[in-house]
C-alpha cells in the first residue's frame, strides 16, 4: 500500500566499497508501513553485480517482526523477494531510519562475509538526508497534519479532529503491534495504555492519515 508521505526527502548512502564500489546510492521514499514508518528504495545505479547480492538495488525499511530498521539488498530481479539483509538497526526511530549517531547499524557478515569492514561508522560511511539522531522528538508528533489528536498527551480520553469523515481508527505501538481499533468515531479510550508513545492511523473517507500522540 502506498500512503501519503511525510519528512520524505531522499537519503545518500556511500559505504562497503568491497561490494558496492565507491558511489553513491540515492534512496527514494516509496511508501509507508503500518506503524508510519516510510521505506526508502534505490534503482540500480550501474548495473553491476554486488558480489552475488544483486544489482545494487537497496532497501531501507522497518521489520515488524525483528523490531529494527534493515538494509537490504536485492538478489538482482528487482522484486525484493527474501532479499539480503546487509546491516540492521534496533533503534526504533519514526517516520525515517536512523543515522549514523542513533545506534548501531551493524553489519551481517554472514551475507557479506565481513567485506564491509565492520559497522557502519561516519569514518567508513555516508549516511544522510532523511535519518533521525533521535527515536522521537517533538517535531514528529504531527506526521500528517491532515488530522488534530488532542489533548496529547492524553491520560484517558484522545479525542481526533478530521476535516473528513472518519471511517476507522486503530493505535499501534512503536514495535508495530496493533493495541486498539475503533469504527466511526471521533474519542477513544486510551486509559488502558501503558504510558508512551504511540501511532494513530486514522482512515477517513479521503484517504489514510497518520499522526503520534503520547500516553500520559
């Protein structure tokens, strides 16, 4: 599914020059996930082969069941079925991944066979653009300003304002599980919430929208 994006910018990356050459590769925004994450993919940029990991078409997304960010390789189709996962990040940062100062993004040697030279680290790799240095800060609580959550924090009652007709809510924690669903509503009850941050995927007749709001 394709949704709105936000704080989509394009990401570079330059690194494992053993199996990628010296160049660099520019990630698009070409969706968002579930929990308001966006994913970010290449095209290939010279067609060579990366030592048997493909054409150099790379992704950058969010595992839902691992619980991190992963890098990985497609196996030179371009379908980006069961691809090669290069380096992984257990930082749970939202809407984009994180960079090189926000955990770690630690190299899967088994598929490399450590050509990489180890994690990545601003003295072996470029990583900028759209990367957080944060899991969440204040700036990313209005993912989609289509929509009003208030009061956030909320203690019990998280009211949403819509300049649509609002068809269906659900809450998803940070981790990308599902906590709460309702139909037709405008208020829901988050009182039995653990306190946090959480993402709110409001479906409205015009479309979906996603914001964040904080459980006091």
């Amino acid at each position: 599914m394709m949704f709105s994006l936000v704080n989509a910018q394009t990401i570079t990356f330059n690194g494992c020059p053993a199996l990628f050459d010296n160049q660099n590769f520019v990630f698009n925004p070409t969706g968002t996930d579930v929990t308001g994450r966006n994913i970010y993919t290449t095209t290939p940029v010279d067609g060579q082969a990366c030592s048997g990991l493909g054409t150099c078409e790379f992704k950058i997304l969010w595992n839902n069941t691992n619980s991190r960010w992963e890098f990985v390789a497609d196996r030179g189709d371009g379908d980006f079925v069961n691809p090669n996962l290069v380096y992984s990040n257990t930082s749970a940062s939202t809407p984009n991944p994180p960079s090189l100062n926000l955990g770690t993004w630690i190299e899967n040697i088994g598929v490399t066979t450590g050509l990489c030279g180890g994690n990545l680290t601003p003295g072996n790799t470029t990583l900028t653009g759209a990367v957080q240095d944060n899991v969440l800060g204040a700036a990313d609580f209005a993912i989609n300003k289509g929509i009003v959550l208030y009061p956030n924090p909320a203690s019990n009652l998280l009211n949403i304002k819509s300049s649509s007709i609002i068809k269906e809510i659900t809450i998803w924690s940070v981790q990308g599980q599902k906590v709460l669903g309702f139909e037709n509503a405008t208020s829901v009850d988050v009182s039995g919430l653990q306190s946090g941050i959480y993402i709110t995927r409001v479906q409205t007749e015009n479309g979906l929208q996603i914001s964040n709001f904080i459980k006091r």
